[in-house]
C-alpha cells in the first residue's frame, strides 16, 4: 500500500442528525453541545483521517480502512459500530472525514473508543467479535475516546424516533422498543425506486413528478431543490399510512439495470470487470436524505440486497461471500443501519434462475447477522405460486426473524397460505412474522379482488403484506391505486386500533353456516374475549361458535369500502352459538364485524 500520513488529527465532530447543528469537540474536551441527542435519534461522529478520494486505489478508502467505534451505555450496555468513508463529510467524495451513525437506545452518559486500522482489505478482514484481535495497522485516530449526553426519547418526536428500534421479541409480529407491536402494509413497487433522476450518478428512471406537488416547505432536498418528487412520493404513501417501502440497492444484470451504489465502472448488464469496490458518496449522502424523511414519516425501509436473475445474484463475487460482497453488507449496515426500522433482505426470489440454495444464503445472512449491531430482522424472498419448499429450509433458523413470501398470481383462499405458515414457524419453535410481500399485480381492474381476497384474508389470517403494483419498473405516480391504498389502510386501522392482534389466533372454523364467496369469512380471535370477522359478500353471515364462553359482549359492523363502523351496537350474552344478522346494507358487498365482551361491572358500579 503506499504510505499517507498517519499523525493523529484533531479536532472531532459530533453531530445529531436530526436536530442538532454540526457540533466541534476538542480531542481533549468532552462533547458540550447545546443540546444533547435524544434516545432513538440517530446520530453522527466524524472523525478526521487520512486525505482519500472514492476513487483511490492503493489505498483504496472503503476496503483498505477499518472504522469500528465501541459505545459503551450507563450501566455497561454496549454496542460495536462499524463506520464509513465519508468523504468531506458532506456528500463530496474527496476529504478526510470517516463517520459513524448510531442510535442510543438509553439515556445518561455515554462513552466512546474508536478503532481505526489500515491494511490490505482490513474492512473485511476484521475481528467478527469484541474478543478477537483486530487486523491491521493502527491509524490516523485509533484508540481516540469520548463522551456525550443523550436525554430521555421524546415521545412526540416524528415517526420511528418515538418508539425506537423495531425488532424481533419471539412472535408473530415485530414490535418497537419503545412502542407498540407493527403491521405491515407496504408497496413493494417500484423495485428500482432508487434509480431517480435527482441522484447524483443515477440512470434517470423515475423522476415521480406526479408527486412534486406533495413536497412540503421544511421537507428535505438537495442541491437546487432536487429530490422533491421522491421526498412527495413517500409524503403521498405517508398520508394513506403506507408504512413499509421495498427497494432494491443493487439491480446490475436485473430487471432495471438501473440502481447501484458504486462509484467506479460499471456495466448495467453485469460484468465481472465492473468495480464493485468503490461507493459513491454523493450518492449513498443523498440516500440517506430519503431514508431519514421515510423514517420520519412512519415508513419501514425494506431492503432488498439482490435481484432474481442470474447475473445479479452472480454480480458479487460470482455469487459467493467473497470481498465483493462483505464490503457491500459492511457499507449498507454501516452507512444505512441506524435507522430503527428496517428489515435486510437478501435476495428478492433466491431460488429462481440461479438457486443461491438454503444454505448459501444462511451464509449471507450470518455476515449480516455478524456485522449489524443492532439485530435487525433478517429474511429472504422465495420464488414460487406457494412458499413450500423455498422458505421451509429457514424455519426455526435464529439468523432469521421474519418472512417474506411471494404466492405470484394466486390468491383465493389467500388466508389458509397465512394461516399454514404461522403454524409452520410455530412448530419449528421460533413463530415468524408472516408477510406475503409479492402476489396479484394490483391495478385498476382488480383492486375490489384484492381488497376481498388479500388484504382482509391477510391481517384477519394474522399476517402481513406488501401491495405489488401491475406498472412494476413504470411506477411513477401513486395515485394510480389511491383507493387499494385508502382500503389498505381501513383494513390495518380496524386491526391495530380495535384489536390486541398480537394475542389473537386465525379461527375460521368457529363461523359456521356462511357463505363461500371469494374464499368465505375470514376471523382472528382471542377466545371468549374478542372476535374479528369479515365477509367478502355478507349475504350469509351464518354464526359464531362461542361454546363454554360466558358473559356480555357487543357487536358492532365495519363498512370496509369507507372505513367507518355503521349503526349502533347491539349487545347480547354468550349463550353457545351467537346469530350474526344481517349486514347493515349492502348485502352482496363485504363486512367486518367485532364481537367484544364487555367489562363486568363491579358492585360498586351497578
């Protein structure tokens, strides 16, 4: 390698990212910012090292350096961060600032010990736990220390800053550290959402201009107000509580041939002499831009790490783990997990074209696993009209904890696919969260199919989903399935604020003598306590089972076209077998209805 100047440089910088201004430390002054970071906001250290441009070679400033910054909690909590070349610091890919993003998840004092090593592919020959030795050479600033305060989390703060990180707890569904449990219901198009023309070094797919006009003054932008389509677009999804967004980050010999985060050659169709070692740091900068405004409007970023096809999955390292490859995982994490909601995908439809095989990918996802401090959800996408057998190889695995199903073009009886799969993952002993992310390409002509068949069969069944829309690559404006995602939303608003979801079972059998229609009622359940069923047409609404059940309960019906609970409620006793009635109107259109028990009353209270 040739030689640069490794003196110790000062100062440091400290900086929340989303509410305090760029902070100097002294390298033998502890942080005094005029405001401390909080809980769950992520934050920034930069640190200044050796001159480096994106492009150099011998040392090459992604691959040859290794950031790695030890942060210890009150009370001895403690996470290993990898950091990143950053360039100036400011999105120029020329300068001498490595930074590392983290989010506290604690308050009081923390402490900081920065590991910085310099070596021929140190960034991916380092320890894989705090207990090995380091590889490379001390550099520039290794061993540098410090401190900073982080309040209390603010539980007004935007979107995902409330609630923290969102995680695996050993369920059916994730949950935020700090807040309550999360269904998704997501777009999954368009796949090359990244390939934007506001991206510095991007092929110009999409400029979403549909969207412009829902940029709002204090939204984010960059340069000369670029990025307001995109930033509208997630504003747009944001409205309708879209609250989960699929993407791919590396497309190169996939369907789009149009999203990367390289900086150096690059052939669109794939080649083995493209320069997958080099990141662009304009680029990755602006990136962030949107995944922070998605963070702040309540959207999970999803992640998806490789394409179907062949030349895809062969673009890293001939498809294997190799340099390539690591360095990809590392930079992603690096560079974009400290966001507190996001899942890792590994690859959309692993075992289509080039089959990466079970066991390959558990490889893939171990690195990550090894890599990301902060534990968040791994899965990986199957190919396939039913899961069976792709996904059944990653059950009970703890290097994976969620789904990510595709039953393409298939969806009558969509709830017993859900339904299997939740008591498939139970009996390997480790329940997943169970999301059917790709099925019948939404479009004008078939939204009332999916609102009947998928999206109440669905969350009734205890799952989750990711809406793909028919224009796939061509999306560009949302509003093209405005009312799919107003129905979206009625459906995963009745669930998450009328029902302890996370408690609940799918119990189709306990309505009987209804009708069939569309697959027939679907109902999720907490036995003798409350009862969520829906009608695709509520012609015959038959009776709910409620054998050995006591008590009083209420009966309310939800219109699922408006969104809105119609007529009074009507109350009754649990007396074996409880007549449904008919639906308010509308008979041969679907219904929801909610079967609660009531509170007993205390003495005191009668």
């Amino acid at each position: 390698m040739t030689p640069y100047d490794a003196r110790r440089p000062s100062p440091i910088w400290l900086v929340a990212t989303w509410t305090l201004p760029l902070l100097l430390v002294g390298a033998t002054a502890p942080p005094a910012p005029a405001e401390t970071p909080r809980v769950w906001q992520p934050m920034e250290i930069h640190f200044e090292g050796p001159v480096a441009a994106e492009g150099d070679v011998d040392p090459n400033p992604f691959l040859d350096f290794r950031l790695q910054v030890h942060f210890t909690a009150p009370g001895g909590h403690a996470y290993d961060v990898p950091g990143f070349f950053n360039g100036d610091g400011r999105g120029n890919g020329r300068g001498r600032v490595w930074t590392v993003r983290f989010t506290p998840d604690r308050p009081g004092r923390w402490e900081y010990r920065a590991e910085f090593k310099a070596g021929r592919q140190a960034a991916v020959r380092g320890r894989r736990s705090s207990g090995e030795a380091a590889f490379g050479t001390p550099a520039a600033f290794d061993g540098e220390t410090g401190a900073f305060l982080v309040q209390e989390r603010d539980p007004d703060a935007p979107g995902f800053m409330k609630w923290g990180r969102l995680q695996y707890v050993g369920g059916h569904y994730l949950k935020f550290a700090d807040g309550p449990y999360y269904i998704k219901g997501g777009c999954d198009s368009p796949e090359n959402l990244l390939a934007y023309a506001d991206f510095d070094g991007s092929v110009p797919s999409h400029r979403y201009e549909a969207h412009i006009r829902d940029w709002q003054p204090g939204d984010p932008t960059w340069g000369a107000d670029r990025g307001k389509g995109l930033i509208g677009a997630l504003n747009y999804l944001a409205s309708h509580r879209v609250n989960s967004i699929y993407f791919l980050v590396q497309n190169i010999g996939g369907d789009g041939k149009d999203v990367w985060p390289f900086a150096g050659k690059v052939d669109p169709n794939g080649s083995p002499d493209n320069d997958n070692l080099h990141y662009d740091v304009s680029k990755l900068h602006q990136w962030n831009i949107v995944f922070e405004h998605a963070q702040r409007k309540g959207i999970m970023l999803h992640f998806v790490l490789n394409e179907a096809e062949e030349m895809n999955k062969r673009e890293l390292d001939d498809a294997a783990l190799g340099v390539e490859r690591k360095l990809f995982y590392r930079e992603m994490i690096a560079r974009f997990g400290h966001h507190n909601a996001l899942q890792w995908n590994l690859s959309e439809e692993y075992d289509l074209f080039l089959d990466l095989g079970p066991d390959r990918v558990k490889e893939f996802a171990q690195y990550i696993q090894d890599v990301d401090p902060y534990d968040h959800p791994i899965t990986v996408h199957n190919e396939g009209r039913d899961p069976d057998p792709g996904w059944l190889p990653f059950l009970g695995d703890p290097r994976f904890s969620t789904t990510s199903l595709q039953t393409y073009q298939n969806t009558a009886r969509w709830g017993e696919r859900v339904e299997k799969w939740r008591r498939l993952s139970q009996i390997a002993g480790r329940p997943l969260p169970i999301n059917m992310d790709e099925f019948l390409e939404a479009n004008l002509g078939n939204i009332e199919k999916i609102r009947k068949e998928v999206l109440w069969a669905t969350y009734l069944s205890g799952g989750q989903l990711e809406v793909i829309m028919g224009s796939k690559l061509a999306t560009e404006d949302f509003r093209s399935l405005d009312d799919l995602w107003r129905w979206n939303d009625h459906a995963r608003g009745f669930v998450e604020l009328n029902l302890p979801f996370w408690e609940m079972e799918p119990d189709d059998l306990s309505v009987v003598e209804a009708g069939e229609e569309h697959g027939g009622p679907q109902c999720l359940a907490r036995y003798g306590q409350v009862y969520a069923i829906y009608y695709p047409v509520a012609r015959r609404t038959g009776r709910l089972t409620m054998w050995r059940v006591e008590g009083q309960f209420e009966q309310r019906w939800f219109n699922p076209r408006i969104g809105a609970f119609v007529g009074s409620p009507t109350r009754f006793a649990a007396q074996g077998m409880h007549e449904i009635g008919p639906a308010p109107s509308d008979p041969e259109r679907d219904w929801a209805v909610l079967v609660r028990r009531q509170p007993t009353r205390s003495r005191a209270d009668r």
